[in-house]
C-alpha cells in the first residue's frame, strides 16, 4: 500500500513538473526536459539510442518491481510525446513513435484506464499514418 502510493505520489509530481516544464519558452523547454529525464528515469541520450524493445529490456533488467517499471514507462511516454512535439522530421517520427508503443503497452499492462492516454495515443496513430503516407 505503501509502495503504491509513493508510485501514485512520484507520478503526479512528475506530470506537475512536466506541466510547468511545457509552459516555459521555447529556447529552454528542450534543456527542461532533459533535466526531467536525468531527474526521474535515467540518462536522455541512453533512451534515445535504444529501441523500443532494448528499452523494456533495460527496464526489465533495472527495476524488479513491474508498478516501478510501469511508472518509468509511463514518463519515458510522456517525454518522448513532449520532446517529440519540440522536433522535426525524423526525430520528431522517432519520438512519437517510441511514445505510442509506450502508451500502447500502458492500455494491454495497466490497471488504470487514462482517457487522456487514449487521446494522445489517437493523436500519434494519426500522427505516425501521416508520416508514412
């Protein structure tokens, strides 16, 4: 119960801190969320080498407890969406990519239904069908 509830309590106050993060100007959004990467899962630039499946891999190899794991792979969702929407072209395809099968595995694996999920997820599919037309 614990454990639970510092996951619910972490996971708020990383939306919080993503909110006022995505309210900064432009110049310095992208330096904010690198520090959000550092802050609450792990190194940017290792993230952003790996695939998706050498992501769960790394994950699944890292953090033991699956409510720990998930929480990691909600925020990595939420900003590789919120970096994504800051680039073009491929990075910004890449991103996008990578946060839809996050969202994805969140809607199989999650307890929780999340509209907003389901919102930005339908956001991405578009997204991404666009891009590959």
């Amino acid at each position: 119960m614990l454990q639970r509830d510092y996951i619910v309590r972490l996971v708020r106050e990383f939306m919080e801190a993503l909110r006022r993060v995505l309210e900064k100007d432009e110049t310095t959004r992208q330096d904010a969320l690198l520090q959000l990467y550092s802050q609450y899962v792990g190194d940017a630039k290792l993230f952003h080498q790996l695939s998706v499946d050498e992501i769960f891999d790394y994950l699944a190899a890292n953090e033991r407890d699956s409510a720990r794991r998930d929480c990691k792979i909600e925020m990595l969702a939420e900003l590789f969406l919120a970096e994504g929407d800051l680039q073009t072209g491929p990075l910004r395809e890449m991103l996008h990519a990578k946060s839809f099968a996050f969202f994805d595995y969140l809607s199989v694996h999650s307890t929780t239904y999340s509209l907003d999920r389901i919102e930005k997820m339908a956001r991405l599919r578009k997204e991404i069908s666009q891009s590959v037309e």
